[in-house]
C-alpha cells in the first residue's frame, strides 16, 4: 500500500465506526465462528498482555487487509472487516485476526510509522515478532500464531516484505521468547508452592505471622481496569471473585482485594490451565472459562 492509497483511506475515518467487540470467553478463543455471533474485544485482550495504553484508535475502513497508520498526528489501526472475517473463515481459528491486528499494533509500538521510509523487511519482520509473542502470551498454540501468515504471505521476499518462511520465523521466535518466560514463571511458581506444600502446619502459622502479606496481599479496592474477568462459584454466587490482568485470582472481602490464587498453564489439552492456591486445591479450566475440580465437576465459570 503507497502511502498516498494510505492518506485517502485515512481520510475515510469520518465516515467509518470506531471497532467495537466484546470479549470471548477466557483463556482463549475457540473455533472460530463468526465474528457477528462471538466479537471480542481483541485490541483490550492485546494490550492486556503486553501492559500498555492504547495510543491509537481502531477503525473499520475500506481498505484491502489492514494498515498502521499516523493521520493529523494521530495514530489509527484500521482494518477490513470483511478480510478479517475471510481470513478467520479460511484457517478456521480467530487467532488469524488476533494476528493481524497484533502485527499492526506492533508497528505503532516500535515506532515503524515515524519513519518516511514506507515498509521494509526489518520492520515487518519485527512487527511478525511482536505478533508472536503477544499470541503466546494470549495463550495461542505457535501454528494458531502464524495460521494467517502461512497463508497471506508470498514464498518468495519483495521489495518490502519478506519472504514466508522468514516471517514464520520471526513468529515463531517471538512465540518462543514469551514461551520461555511463562515456563520460567511457572516454573519459579511451582517450586515456591512445593516449598510451602513440604512445611509443618506449625511453620506455616510461623511465616503467616511473620509475613502477614506475602500470601493474603490485601488492599483497600480493586481498580477496574485491572479486572479481566469475573469469576463465579457455583457454591459462592454472591461472593466477589475476579480475575485480574496479572492473571492473580481475587477475592473481594470487606477488608478489600485478597489474592487467593493465579492461573497458571498446563500441558492438558482438555484443562489447559488450573488455578495455584494454598485456598483452592485442583481446580481447573477448560478452554471454555469453565472451572471445574478434580473429578470434573462443573464448579464455576468466567463471565
């Protein structure tokens, strides 16, 4: 895309609504299926995991896939909504889309769209890296990661991009580092909930007292944008439970927010994640936000 094709479209803004979607269901998205019957809100669930603000504005415009672009000193993602759609359609995972826009985003995010220069292979191949790591950190397999790639991009490189398996590459380095980092965290957190498991009960009171906030941090509130989701006990249907960013379960009591757990992965395909607690023992996620415990009754849900 020139940047005078870039400029007009850019003009359409006026005239085009502001991307509105609504979130799917944690940890991640199922088989796709139409975005109009399951939206999420993709660009929140990106900027979720990378700890950001949003300095752009998303917007649907008629484009040919999706562009980064800088208009009247203002940044804007747009995107066709038809593409996204085929797209998604044709490798059946919304993950494609998620790609997409994540590759956009990381063009903004590393200062691509300063520079007069147009696309180049540096670029987007740092763009591809950046799509990489945040789908892993979404909880994306690294071939839902370059589903949209193994099918959008050419064999062979051009004179601004590179050729496919360069671009799966950097995916998958990008996918592999945030990889790298989950495992070492869960790992870290593993190790430090075997140590606590191998204490006496009379040491366990010991530390308790003498660390009283190490494992019930607990605070006056709980800000709202550090909220990703709601947790509901089907045994506790009034109680406050909410998943935050941080990925820490919380527990809201009149003393305030308590961390009472925090989702960790796990290498089952049918409960890819499970909650490490001192409060909750064996409870686990299906990729539907369903929790369920250790003999697989349906014990609360996100919503």
């Amino acid at each position: 895309m020139n940047r005078l094709n870039i400029i007009c479209l850019a003009l359409l803004l006026a005239l085009t609504p502001l991307f509105v979607a609504k979130a799917a269901a944690v940890p991640g998205p199922a088989p796709y299926t139409a975005a109009k019957a399951a939206p999420r809100d993709v660009i929140s669930e990106i900027i979720d995991v990378i700890g950001l603000k949003p300095r752009f504005e998303v917007r649907s415009a008629n484009i040919e896939n999706a562009a980064a672009v800088i208009y009247n000193g203002k940044r804007y993602i747009l995107y066709n909504e038809h593409f996204l759609d085929a797209i998604n359609n044709a490798v059946h995972t919304d993950w494609a889309g998620v790609s997409i826009l994540a590759h956009e985003i990381g063009h903004h995010l590393n200062g691509h769209t300063l520079s007069s220069q147009g696309s180049n292979h540096a670029d987007e191949l740092e763009a591809d890296e950046f799509s990489g790591f945040v789908l892993r950190k979404m909880g994306a397999s690294l071939e839902e990661a370059q589903a949209a790639m193994q099918v959008l991009s050419d064999e062979r490189s051009s004179a601004t991009h590179p050729g496919r398996s360069y671009r799966l590459a950097a995916i998958s380095k990008g996918w592999g580092n945030a990889d790298a980092q989950l495992m070492a965290s869960a790992n870290g957190q593993q190790q430090q909930s075997m140590a606590t498991r191998s204490r006496s009960p009379q040491q366990a009171r010991e530390q308790m007292q003498q660390q009283p906030t190490r494992a019930n941090t607990v605070a006056q509130g709980l800000d709202s944008r550090l909220v990703l989701r709601k947790v509901v006990f089907n045994n506790a249907p009034d109680e406050q439970f909410f998943l935050t960013t941080r990925l820490q379960l919380v527990h809201m009591t009149e003393r305030g927010a308590r961390i009472i757990g925090k989702l960790a992965r796990t290498n089952n395909r049918d409960y890819p994640f499970y909650f490490e607690s001192d409060y909750l023992q064996g409870l686990f996620v299906t990729d539907s936000g369903v929790l369920v415990n250790q003999r697989g009754q349906r014990v609360g849900h996100f919503s």
